[in-house]
C-alpha cells in the first residue's frame, strides 16, 4: 500500500514545506484534542468545585467547621491522589498506552464522584476524594502529551492548550454548578456527584478512538500507526513525519528499550530539560494560582464579603476571567512563544499579587482602626479596601491565565525525547501536584499566622524567582519538532546555547 493510497489521507493539511496550519486545520486532529481534552475538564472542575462545597459542607460537618486542617485536608486529599496518579500515570503512559490510562482515568473519576456525593462523614468525603484526585492526577499528564503526539508541531502548542481552556473551563462550570444548587437539598453532595457525567461521556469517547500514532509506532505497531497519521498529515508531510519516527525507533533500538529513572539525571540533556520543565511546573503553583481557585470564595469572604451566594458569584466572575484569558493563550502560544509568554504573565502576576497583598493589609488597618465595626456586626465588612481585593483577583488571572497556565503543560508536552516523554512527563506533573498539594495545605494556616497580606506578598517573591528561573533555564521551543527539541537539548547540554534559529534552518532544508 502507498502512502497516498491510505485511508484518511485527504490533505486537510498543507502539502509539506508550507506548513500554513491554523487551529481549527483538520476537524479529526480538533476531534481527539476535544476528546482527550475532557480530561482537563474533570480537572479543572474538580479544582473548582470544592471551593464553593467546602462552604456547605462545614455547614453539614460541625467538626470540619471548627478545624482550619480538616477543611484544607478535604481540599488537598485530592492533591495527594494526584500525586499518585501523576507519578504511576508516567509509567502507565509508556506501558499501557495513552488511551489506555484515559480511560482509566475516567473509571476512577467516576467512582470517587459517587463515593464523595454518597459520604456520611467526612472521612468517607476524604476518601471519595482520594480516588477522584487519582484520576485526575493520570489524566493530567495523559491529555496533553496524547494530544502533542496528534498534532503538528506549527498548532501544537495551541492544541495542547486546549486542555489548558479545559481546566479553566471546568472551573467556570464548577462555579455555575455550586450557584445552581445553592438552594437545593444536599446541596455539596450535588456539586461533587455530578462529576462523574463527564468522566462517562470520555470513557466511551476514548472507546472510539485511536492510539497515539507515535506510541503505536514506537511499539512497532507500525501500520496502525501510519494508518492514524494519514489522517493527520497530507502524503507528502506524511512521508517526512514517518522518516522521523523511523529515526527515532532506529535510536531506541540501538540505546536499548529499557527505560531507567536514573537515566533522567545521568544524561545531561534529559536532565536539563527535566529541571526546565519540573521548574514549570513547580513555579507555575508557588505563584499561587491554585491558592486563588481552591479558596476564591474564601479569600472573597477574608475581604468582608460574607454572603455564601454573593461569594460564590464573584468567584464566578474571576473563573470567567480565567477560561477568557486562556483563550487568549491559545491564539499566543503559538505566535508570541512559550518563553516569551510565560515571562510577560509572570510580570502581570508580581503586580497583582502586591495588589492584593496591599488590599488585605489596608482592610486590616481599616479594622484595626475600627472603621468597620457596624459592618462586621451586620457580617459582613465589605469597603473599597475590599472591592480592590476583588480588583488584584481579577488582575491576577487575567495575568497568569494567558501565560503560566497553559505554558507548564505545553512545554512539558514537547521537551522529551520519546522514550522517555511518559515518564519525564509524569514526574513532572508529579512535582506539579506535590507543588499543589503544599500550597493548599499550607495556605489558610499560613494566613492565620503571618496573615493574608503577607501570604500574598511571599507569593509574590515567589513569581520573581520563577521569572528568573524562565529567564535562565527554559529556552524558547515554539515550531520545533520532537526531533529538533531533542538536539536543542543535545546542543545546550555540549553548552552551544539555543541554537534555534540553526535548527528552524535545518528543519527547512537551509
């Protein structure tokens, strides 16, 4: 059989070298980014979600009421699954296959849904969220490296972002949930249950369709593999696309097939592409993003805003902003840059952590100074002090959305060399949620003892360490393929620096 003789091969790309390729290119390559894309739904609602239950529940639970730690517990338990499944979904990734751990994803998800919508006690609440944190921690690495691999490398990382628009989707459609059953019997356990209907609707997706080409290739299942790819790429595109992968099987024959951690940190190249992308993910928590949408309705509340209702519709407010603003990221990321990208957010995000930082500290000058004090006998001291709490919120994801939202996860996507893109992948998005998890155990504690304002000023000094670490250490990877990554990595290692316009030169027959 040619190549031109496939099925599929329709040329809904551009013919080789052009590579004029727009978003919205070729319907079967947006159809499985949407598909996979479900994942970072269920991650983002999941994120989401909480904030708002978290307000009945201490209502149902007297005991959860009373402890700072069992209400950050029930939030990070999920955390703490994830860290699991981020950590064992790089292995899963590699051995099962992408599709494979998706829909196991999905099966999790499903399950701990319903245990967390059935729980008598908080415990059982804990546990349900342990197992939801499991899918989601699995998910989070499988979405965007399945959808890196079905996509061109021109829109890759706007595909890629697409799971980013996913997540903070999900979190806008949490907080249309807990408003829609704020007045309804049961309230918290609807928010959680219904979870689970997008988890299904993925499951039999998935059940349709294909493997990763590239794993399938890599497994030597060579005919599936080409089968896939014809649909994606045009023959001639199709050709270059199948001579790379040749190459690149061809080197993991010769390196041998088993992968060993330890190889991660004995070769330079693997190595300084684990730290760019493990910094990521690291810095893209400790600047605080997390913070904002576990407990947005609480640091809402922290602002004089005590209504539950009134809470939740600014929180809505700033998850809109937040899925806007990632929209904004998928029509950059491929034209601005990641680097670029991520260094003009982290700049937003040093200037609206201050401002919130300053908002608190005059609130808490206005109630030290009792200019207050009919307010809080009312419940609630809301003042211009806080309307601009509200303001740095809102300036804070309209900052960081665009840029360190979908950035970590394209990047980490595309920086690997093959053999080791699950694993690598997964530890890093396991440093994510270990990242994650520290932030949201930590945060309302650390407010009670140094007090908000300055949380948000150590956040702050935080953003200026990554914007350094960006600068230093993560080079700019838009355009390149898999296999031009590798030798910038190859070249940066033999310390020749970012050689990229050397490798766009090659890449273009120069």
């Amino acid at each position: 059989m040619t190549i031109e003789s496939l099925p599929g091969s329709s040329g809904y790309l551009d013919s080789g070298a052009g590579r004029k390729n727009s978003y919205f290119s070729n319907p079967y390559v947006l159809g499985l980014t949407l598909t996979a894309s479900i994942g970072g739904l269920l991650f983002g609602y999941d994120t989401g979600v909480i904030s708002g239950a978290l307000l009945y529940i201490r209502d149902d639970f007297e005991m959860v009421d009373r402890s700072n730690f069992l209400q950050e517990t029930i939030v990070s338990m999920a955390l703490v699954g994830a860290v699991i499944g981020a950590a064992a979904g790089g292995w899963m990734n590699d051995a099962c296959g992408r599709k494979k751990a998706t829909l196991f994803a999905d099966v999790v998800f499903t399950i701990g849904s319903i245990v967390m919508a059935a729980a008598p006690d908080p415990y059982i609440l804990i546990f349900g969220r342990l197992l939801v944190g499991l899918g989601v921690g699995v998910a989070s690495i499988t979405a965007p490296v399945y959808i890196a691999e079905a996509s061109p490398s021109e829109i890759r990382g706007g595909l890629v972002s697409t799971n980013v628009l996913m997540i903070t989707g999900g979190q806008f459609l949490s907080y249309l949930v807990n408003l829609a059953f704020t007045e309804v019997a049961g309230t918290w356990r609807w928010m959680l249950g219904v979870a689970a209907v997008p988890a299904v609707i993925q499951f039999f997706l998935m059940l349709l369709l294909p493997e990763s080409p590239r794993w399938l290739y890599m497994k030597n299942e060579k005919s599936e593999a080409v089968a896939v790819l014809a649909k994606i790429y045009d023959p001639y595109r199709l050709e270059e696309e199948i001579d790379q992968l040749s190459v690149a099987l061809q080197e993991e024959l010769d390196t041998g097939n088993a992968i060993r951690y330890r190889d991660i940190f004995k070769y330079k190249e693997i190595r300084l592409a684990f730290l760019a992308g493990a910094g990521l993910q690291a810095f893209q928590q400790f600047t605080g993003i997390n913070t904002v949408m576990y407990y947005s309705p609480t640091i809402v509340q922290m602002a004089g805003f005590h209504s539950n209702q009134l809470a939740l519709l600014l929180s809505l407010i700033v998850a809109g902003v937040n899925a806007t603003g990632t929209i904004v990221g998928i029509y950059l990321i491929d034209r601005f840059g990641r680097r670029r990208l991520a260094l003009t957010s982290l700049s937003g995000v040093i200037v609206s952590l201050v401002v919130l930082s300053g908002a608190f500290f005059l609130q808490a000058s206005g109630l030290s100074l009792g200019l207050c004090e009919e307010g809080v006998l009312r419940g609630n001291c809301s003042s211009g002090y806080s309307w601009f709490a509200i303001l740095g919120l809102a300036l804070y994801i309209a900052s960081f959305s665009p840029g360190m939202g979908p950035v970590p996860w394209a990047v980490n996507s595309e920086i690997y060399p093959e053999a080791y893109r699950g694993v690598c992948g997964g530890m890093a998005a396991t440093v994510n949620w270990v990242s994650n998890l520290i932030v949201a155990q930590t945060f309302l504690s650390m407010a009670a003892v140094v007090g908000t304002a300055v949380t948000f000023l150590i956040l702050a000094g935080v953003a200026v360490l990554a914007f350094l670490f960006v600068v230093v250490y993560v080079p700019e990877t838009k355009g390149l393929s898999f296999e031009q990554m590798e030798n910038l990595w190859k070249e940066r290692a033999l310390g020749s620096g970012n050689d990229r316009e050397g490798l766009l030169g090659r890449r273009n027959g120069f």
